[in-house]
C-alpha cells in the first residue's frame, strides 16, 4: 500500500500557528470519502504544527491572514496561478533571506541598509527575461569592487574605533621595552626563555589571555596545546615562533595582522588590536 504521507511536505514557512482564536468551518461527514479525505489531511501534517506556524510568524494574530492565503492557494492550481505564487515566495525570500542577510555578513551591519534593493530585484528580471546585463560578468565586477564597497561601508560604520586602535599603538610602540617588528607586530619581553625558537611544525602547550585595549577579556586557556602555529591568527603565529620554552611575553597584535575588518565573536569588532598574555609551557618536536 502506498503512503498516506506526502512525499513532499516541505513547509517552508513551517513555523507558524500557536495560540489564536481561529474561526473555522466544519468538516462535512457525509460519505467514508469524506472521513478518509479529513484523516488524511491530518496524517500529513504533525501534531505540533500550530505552535510551529506561530513561532515561525512570531505573531500568532496572524494565523488567520495565513489560512485565508492558503484557502486561496488551495483554489488556484492552474499554471498562471502556480507560477504567480513561485514568484510571490520568490520575492518575499529575496527580500527577507538574501538581501537582509547578505548586508548583515557582507557589511557587518545589523541596521544599514546598503543593497540597493530595487537593484537587486531587477538582476533577477534581466536573468529571468533573458534581457541584456547591465553588468555583463558579474563574478569579475564584484572581485574589482566588493572589497572597496565593505571597506568604505567599515570605514564610516567603525573609522572612530579604527583611529583609536592605531593611536594605541602608535602611543605603544614609544614605550620602555616595547619592540615592533617589521610587520607592525608589537611585544614587550616579561621573561625570556631557554632552548630553540617555537616552529611551525611543533606542539606547543600554552597560558594566554586575550584582551582588547580597553580591557575586555576575549579568551582565556591554561595549559593550551597547539599543533603547529599553521592556522593561527597571523599576529599570534608570528609572536609565537618569537618565543622559546618559559617564555613570557605581552603581545599587540594591529588588526592587520588580527581579524582586520571583520567582527570575531560577540566582543571583537572590526580593526580591534588583540592584546596577548602568552606564557610557553612546553615545546615538542
């Protein structure tokens, strides 16, 4: 016997109902027809569907606004209708899924509004029409230019932050014992060790904290193993093969050798200098 369970039932809104007063017709018993059509129509929907269409909505006064759209679809099948309602989930997808998303990872942005919506939606008219590009390739127009756009967007989001890191610095590096490396890395000596310089290829056991100039802690491990200083922030990479067994050294990391325009977590936001404690416990070849 074949599934009563559709094959597909992908609610892509599934999220929505929970708790409303919803007025409803009821069901016609008539017929064994009519008992089976309601019991599967119940079979193919699961049991919490109410509370997941209202979590989904995030306003259970909704839930009638959606039933009414679906009475509506339910009655419109032909292929205009069809790829009338594609075009609508389209729409709605690029406007709440693509262009909002994309300003918040490509800009770091959770407010500004930096796509051009209308824009946006009008590559996807050219591509569907088969109209002429106004951009004819695409992928080489947003190699040349994307990265300006994010760092002009950065600059005027965070400039003031970026000022204050670099002045940090500047005012760091005329310090009693601070020594600045060809890179802008800069570290203060606390205790030097003994023995051959950390490796990119060795184990390395270490104290560290991280802290942010104003003295927000970021991370903190004791006693961290490391297998080789390959994939490790560029700054902490290269402090670290600075270093041999028993060292102890305060690192500034200058975001250019950090995280540079991109945020890291909830507490480093972009063009942070990174403050190191690093302590080396142990070195193994």
């Amino acid at each position: 016997m074949k599934n009563l369970k559709l094959a597909v039932l992908t609610l892509a809104t599934a999220g929505f109902l929970s708790s409303c007063s919803t007025s409803s017709t009821k069901a016609s018993f008539q017929t064994k027809a009519d008992s089976v059509s309601y019991a599967i129509g119940m079979a193919n929907f699961p049991p919490q569907l109410r509370s997941m269409l209202t979590e989904q909505l995030g306003d259970s006064t909704l839930i009638d606004e959606m039933i009414r759209g679906a009475k509506e679809g339910f009655n419109k099948t032909s292929k205009k209708d069809k790829a009338y309602a594609m075009g609508l989930n389209l729409g709605q997808s690029f406007a709440t899924d693509m262009v909002e998303q994309i300003d918040r990872q490509m800009f770091n942005t959770e407010d500004a509004k930096i796509l051009n919506s209308a824009n946006f939606l009008q590559a996807f008219i050219d591509l569907a029409k088969g109209n002429k590009p106004a951009i004819e390739d695409a992928n080489t127009y947003l190699q040349a230019n994307l990265e300006s756009l994010q760092a002009q967007v950065l600059e005027k989001e965070f400039g003031s932050a970026k000022k204050e890191n670099e002045d940090f610095l500047t005012a760091n590096a005329q310090k009693d014992g601070i020594v600045t490396t060809a890179s802008g890395l800069q570290y203060k000596v606390i205790e030097e060790g003994n023995g051959d310089l950390v490796e990119e290829t060795d184990k390395i056991t270490l104290n560290y904290k991280g802290t942010l100039i104003d003295g927000t802690e970021f991370d903190a491990n004791e006693s961290a193993e490391f297998n080789g200083t390959n994939g490790l922030v560029k700054g902490f990479k290269e402090a670290l093969e600075l270093m041999k067994k028993g060292s102890k050294f305060q690192v500034f990391i200058p975001q250019e050798l950090g995280y540079g325009g991109q945020p890291a977590g909830n507490k480093i936001k972009p063009y942070s200098t990174l403050v190191f404690d690093i302590e080396v416990l142990d070195i193994a070849k």
